[in-house]
C-alpha cells in the first residue's frame, strides 16, 4: 500500500522539478517562505508542485497539477528583498491528495509513489539507445554541458535515466509536467527519445534558416532574421494561432454562405486539403485564394427587381433624349417581365456607331429595375481563358470576366453588360465569341462552368446587355443568341436638345459655372452642330461645348466684373477657330450632267454630288472618286439601262461609241460605296447626253435595276436631314421608303416635298427641266456592242488611304 505524508509545499511558477533533479528557486509569497521555515525547523523535506498558470498570483487547489516531487532543502540564502534563495534536491514522485491553501503556510498531503526498477532486458536495450541518442543530442544543440559522463549517467538504472535526461530537455512547462506524470519507466523512456529526436530535428532547421538567411542579410538586419527564423519554424511544424484562426473562420463562412451542395462539398474538401498544408506553403496561398473567390461569390444573394413602367419610362427620359424606338422596345421587355415573373427573356444587344449612348442606355435600364451594373469591356480580348477562367494549376490563375464581374456586382442577379462584342478576336488560345455562346443561352447558362470555380454557377437570373458597333463582325451563332436593337445616330435635331437638355448644363458644372454666367443661343448650339462636329454621337460635342465653357470661365477671371457671357454663333468661332466641317449646300443655277444625290454616313446624312463629263472617243467609261464595287456596279446598270432606252430618252445610239464617259463624284479622299446612288447617276447621264439640265433643288436616292426600277434603300432619316440642311426643296424617294415616313417626325418633314417613284423614267421626268423628246435611229446607224469599253480607270486599292475619311454609303 502506498505511503501518504504531510509535507509542507511549495507551488512553483514556472518550473517543473523532477526526481533526482538538483535545483535553485527563488521563494517570495508569504505563504510559501512560511512553509519553508516549516520544513527548515522539521527534517527539511518539502513537496514541490507546478502551477498550470504562472500568472496566477495566489493559486488554489486548482490551479496545480496534480503530480509533483518531493525532496529536501540542502540550503538556503535570505536576500536584502526580503525573498530567499533555495537549493532543492528532489527524491520521488508524489501525488497531490489534499491541500491547505488557506492558512498561513502551504501544506500538502500527498501519496508517495514508488519506482520499481523494470529488469526486463528490452528495457536494457532501450537505455542504451537512449544514452546513444543523447550524446547526439547533446552535440546537436551544442549545450555547455560536459561529456556524458560526467552527467553521471551511464550509473544510472534504466528506470531512473529518463528523470536525469527530463531537466536537459528545451520544452515547455506543460510537455515537462506530462513527462513528470508518465508512471511506467518504459514509457516516460521512449517519451524522452521521441522528445529528443524532434528537438534535434528543429535544431538541424534552425541551423540550416541560419545558414540561408545569413547569406542574403546584413547584421543590422537581425530583427528580420529572427522573425524569419520564427516563419520557418512554424512552416516545417505546420502549427501557429494565426492558421487555427483562419481554419475557423473559413469554415464558419461555408457554414453560413448559400452556396449550392456542390460547391460547399468542394469548399469543405479544399479546406481539409489546407488543414493538412503548412500555412506558409505555397500551395496553401493558392488554395486559400480559391476559398475567398468561392465564398465571395454571392450565393443566393439576390436584389429585387422594380417593374414600374412609369418610373422605368421616367428614367430612361431623364437619361436619353429621343431613342423612342429603343426606349419603347425595352418597355415592352419590362412589361413582359412583370407579366412573366421574372427577366428571363432574350439577349438584348445594342448596335450603333460610337457615342450614341449604349452604354449608358444600360446603365439606365439597371437603375430603372433596381439591380446592381456591372460592365465587362471585350474589346481586343483574344484569348477563351478571359471568358471561362484559367485552371488552377497555372501559376498566378484567376476567375473569368464572367464570374469577376458577378463577383464586383454582389448579387447573382445583375444587369451585365458586355461590351464592345464586335471586337474580339480569335486567337491562338481559342476563340472568346465561342465560350460566350453558353454564356449567352438561357438554356445553358444555369449549369456555367468556370475553369477556376470548377463548380457549377447559375448565371440564369444574370440580365445580359451586349452593345456592339458593327454586327458583320459579330460571328453568326452568336449572333442568333440576341435580340438586335438598333441606336442609328442622332439627328442634328436631336443633338440640338440633347445638348441644351444635358450637355450644356454638365460641362457648366464641370468647369465652375453657374446658369447665369453662361447661356448658350439656339444657333450657337446649331453652329457647333453643323461646323465643329461631325460624328453619330455626342461626344465631340460635348467636348466642344466643354471647350467653350473654359473659354468663359478664363474669361470671367480676367474680367472680374463681367457677370454673364451669352454665346452666339460669331463667339463660337471666336472660340472654337475656323470651322473644322462645312457642308454642301444647294446653290447656283439648273447644270447640264451635275445632280444631287443624298448618301448615309456613321456621322449622319450627306449630299452627294454626281458629275457627268462627255468627250469624244471610243466610247470607253471612267468612274473616279474613290468608289467601292457596290457603287461601280450600280454605275454601271444606270449606264446600261440609258444605252438599253436611248431612242426612248432623245438619244441616238451610235453615241455611245464615239464618246467617252467620265462619271466623277467629288470629294475623292472619302471612300464611298453602296446602290443608292443609281437614280442620281443614270439621270446625270441623260442631263449629260440630251443637253437637259437637270433641277439643282432636286435630290434623288434610290438603286436601279437594268429594267428601270427604283428599289429602296436604307438611312432615310439622315438623307432628308441632309436634304434639309443643304436647302434642297424636293426629294425623290423609292416608292416602297413610304412606310418609312410614318416613323420619321414631322420636324424633319417639315419645308420638303417628298415625292415617292417607281421606276427611273419617273424620276427624269420630275428631275430635268423637261423630258426628252423620244428620236429613232437613222437606218444603218446601229452600233456595234462590242465597241463599248467599261475601262475603269481606277487607282489600286492598296493605293487608297482609307484611313482619310469614313466610308459614305449611298
């Protein structure tokens, strides 16, 4: 039966005495310098116990352990500070049974645990592994210690060495006290081997960072080095509060996140894999960049949609002026929306010249629903990585735009708008447009994979908004994915109230200006339209009536006592400089081969003046004035369908072989081309062959057949704004453009006669001074057809600048 005792105690703050162990210790509580008088007086032996907490100021019953030693004070010293020195030897293990904690010394009583020595021969044999780890050990850390012998070792029985070899071990208080309450020799033995071996494995570490970091840092370095010896400790043992802490939070957010069972399946199984990590690894940074990007995605998170057509009417008024087709199909897509339930729909893609407003037409019609905007710029993205994603496994890896953008926007239902989708391009990484067409399908964009995610994603609820400037450039299947709404340019009309509705006050803002120190005239406005701009768009005119606000405000500085400054068309050329455009207008007397023709820019309406010169020769035709195929072939057809009716028009046939044409359209440095220009052309020709002038009030558009009829053409709205603009009183029109009328205001209308033919006969009969009269051929006189040459004399395409001017379609 074991023996118990009462032994007067001392609690010890931050050490753990083992038997056999000789040590010093400083004694200041009162309690405990009580108890050691105590012992002194007695037979000296005192029970020494560690505290779990070293702060701990006046311990109780709890707050030690429960194993400690037992042994007997050899001596002592009293210090000047009232405290006392003491050396202890300890002789055996005892067990904590009871403590007086309360009185005025410290006692204990305690169980006195017996060693039995373990003659077993393995028990041998591990005591000789043991003392031959320890002098590696000893050698390995270099401790001041002397040779294993005179540690007074190799007498020890095997069940007493791991209490000699316990005190030189570098661990903390609490590995010691588990060492301390180890009760089989074996074990407390192999337990010593085992600490032993991974000290001498941070030791070779140690050594090692030491040996690395010297070579890259100075001596006044030496606060980074010691950090960067911390960094590589715990990157080898994997441990630190700080990779505990951010476990925790990861797991807390998969918890708490919405996220499908697929994607927090992986969440959790990625997490497991960083557990495992050392939280320095680099491939610890990469999985914890794929968590954030996983659990920052707004799963579940939704915004509620607002399908009040009044307040979405409202704001896209407030944004835009004019647009009313396109305002009135996205109203109608609204209003569906609320009958359906939900904006599941078709790809909206908007197409129109640059700076008409497409973007920000979007950006409208997100306000009006009440949804997050998000924008993704395509142009000159060539690689299919943009779109889907890189996979993981390339260094520096991240999400595709698609995800990205979801991710910016914070909730899984923005309105998403990708622009420029003209501009992609194919390349050697694959072809972008291609990885859209998921995208893109309402069918399939509730399963989209990102390669980075590797998870499904639904991207069903996602509006798409997609602006584009050229759709020929847009490939075909995707393509067949929207819905084309077309924003053509504004009319001068409608730049004119848009920059008296919005630009003029914005740059007043911008440049410091009140209303009343600047007021801009309707013909100024007017002015800078027509002279200093010439674009689809707005934005050059908002630059130039910016431009004309910091003149104001320069001159409102100098002239302090100048209040107001009215702008009027002479003090927009003040500003502004010579005018940068000019447009044609209709001026002069009735001419012989010269006609009006109407063409359709990017930047608006034109006037396109045809002219027919006749010479003698062998009846070969030239066409001048940078024109494409389209155009020439057109020349041509007019040109065919006169010599096909020449008697009928007052021309003889055989002169066509002994003259030359030259058909010319002015302004040579801009490319033009389209079958428009028929009508206009084959009238210059009879002018030219029957001596007629033609009308010059008169303008014409339409293609003609070889058959003489007018077939219709496009851009009707900007050919009688030009019309219009250049004082032109009459204008013929295919006769099937009549429905187009009913859409063009009444504004444009206004001062013009629009006449609608059929075929071309009509059109010389309402474009020339008079209608030729009809002649018949002398007999013998007909000419030989293959005596007409069609020799364009045409400069090399590869000649031409294209870059001088837009291309003009008539």
């Amino acid at each position: 039966m074991a023996e118990v005792k009462t032994f007067p105690m001392l609690p010890m703050r931050d050490i753990v005495v083992f038997p056999l162990m000789t040590t010093p210790f400083f004694i200041g509580r009162k309690q405990s310098m009580a108890a050691l008088e105590n012992a002194l007086a007695a037979d000296r032996m005192v029970f020494v116990i560690a505290q779990k907490d070293p702060m701990v100021e006046q311990p109780s019953a709890d707050d030690l352990y429960e194993i400690g030693t037992v042994g007997h004070i050899l001596q002592i010293m009293r210090l000047p500070n009232g405290t006392i020195k003491a050396l202890f030897e300890a002789k055996q293990r005892a067990k904590l049974i009871s403590t007086d904690m309360e009185s005025d010394s410290y006692t204990s009583v305690v169980e006195l645990i017996e060693e039995v020595p373990d003659t077993d021969p393995e028990m041998a044999a591990l005591a000789k592994t043991t003392k031959s780890e320890l002098e590696s050990y000893l050698k390995e850390i270099k401790r001041n210690t002397e040779s294993i012998d005179q540690l007074a070792i190799d007498s020890e029985s095997p069940h007493l060495l791991a209490d000699r070899i316990s005190p030189l071990l570098n661990l903390d208080l609490q590995k010691k006290q588990e060492l301390l309450e180890i009760l089989s020799p074996r074990k407390r033995l192999e337990r010593v081997v085992e600490r032993m071996i991974e000290e001498a494995e941070i030791k070779k570490l140690e050594k090692k960072l030491k040996e690395r970091v010297q070579g890259q840092i100075g001596r006044t370095q030496k606060e980074y080095y010691l950090n960067e010896q911390i960094k590589a400790i715990q990157k080898e043992l994997g441990t630190g509060e700080d990779g505990k802490a951010e476990i925790d939070e990861y797991e807390k957010q998969i918890e708490e996140t919405k996220m499908s069972e697929e994607a927090a399946e992986v969440a959790t199984k990625e997490l497991k894999k960083l557990k495992l990590m050392s939280p320095m690894s680099a491939e610890a940074n990469v999985v914890r960049n794929y968590l954030d990007t996983l659990l920052s995605m707004p799963w579940g998170v939704k915004t509620e949609d607002n399908f009040d057509l009044d307040r979405s009417q409202k704001i896209l008024d407030e944004d835009h002026w004019g647009l009313e087709k396109v305002k009135e199909r996205i109203i109608e897509y609204l209003a569906v929306a609320k009958m359906v339930g939900k904006m599941k729909g078709p790809i909206i893609c908007l197409v129109g010249p640059p700076g008409v407003g497409k973007t920000s037409l979007a950006r409208s019609v997100a306000r009006a629903l009440g949804r997050n905007f998000t924008r993704i710029s395509l142009g000159g993205i060539r690689d299919e990585a943009e779109i889907r994603g890189h996979r993981r496994t390339y260094i520096g890896a991240l999400p595709g735009k698609i995800i990205q953008a979801v991710k910016k926007a914070k909730s899984n239902n923005p309105l998403l708008l990708l622009d420029e989708v003209d501009k992609m391009a194919q390349g050697v990484m694959g072809d972008p447009a291609a990885a859209l067409l998921e995208v893109l399908d309402n069918e399939q964009n509730s399963t989209f994979m990102d390669h980075y995610l590797e998870v499904e994603y639904d991207l069903s609820d996602v509006l798409f908004f997609c602006t584009a400037n050229v759709l020929s450039n847009v490939p075909p299947a995707l393509l067949d994915r929207m819905e084309i709404i077309s924003l053509p340019g504004y009319t001068e009309i409608e730049k004119e109230n848009i920059a008296i509705r919005h630009l003029i006050e914005k740059q007043r803002d911008e440049n410091g200006l009140v209303q009343d120190q600047v007021k801009f005239r309707k013909d100024a406005v007017i002015s800078v339209i027509q002279h200093y701009t010439r674009e689809a768009g707005v934005r050059n005119l908002e630059r130039e009536i910016g431009k004309i606000c910091r003149k104001v405000a320069t001159q409102l500085v100098r002239s302090p006592s100048q209040k107001t400054v009215t702008i009027t068309p002479k003090r927009v050329n003040q500003y502004l400089g010579v005018p940068k455009f000019k447009h044609d207008l209709v001026e002069g007397e009735n001419e012989v081969g010269v006609t009006t023709g109407l063409a359709w820019t990017q930047n608006g309406g034109e006037l396109l003046f045809t002219e027919v010169c006749l010479m003698k020769g062998t009846g070969r035709l030239q066409i001048t004035g940078l024109l494409g195929d389209v155009m020439k072939e057109s020349a041509q057809a007019a040109l065919s369908y006169v010599r096909g009716n020449a008697n009928k028009l007052g021309i003889f046939s055989d002169v066509f072989r002994k003259t030359d044409i030259h058909i010319h359209i002015p302004e040579g440095a801009t490319q033009k081309d389209g079958p428009s220009a028929g009508v206009t052309i084959a009238t210059g020709l009879v002018s030219a062959f029957t001596g007629v002038p033609v009308k010059k009030r008169v303008a014409m558009t339409g293609e003609v057949t070889l058959r003489g009829k007018v077939l219709p053409i496009g851009g009707l709205k900007e050919k009688l704004l030009a019309a219009k603009r250049g004082r032109v009183e009459e204008v013929l029109i295919p006769r099937n453009n009549l429905n187009d009328l009913t859409e063009i205001s009444n504004d444009i209308k206004k001062g013009l006669n629009i006449s609608a033919i059929k075929t071309v006969d009509e059109m010389f009969a309402l474009a020339l001074e008079r209608m030729p009269d009809p002649v018949i051929d002398p007999p013998g006189s007909n000419e030989d057809p293959g005596q007409v040459e069609h020799d364009e004399i045409m400069r090399p395409a590869e000649e031409i600048n294209h870059d001088i001017a837009p291309t003009i379609y008539t």
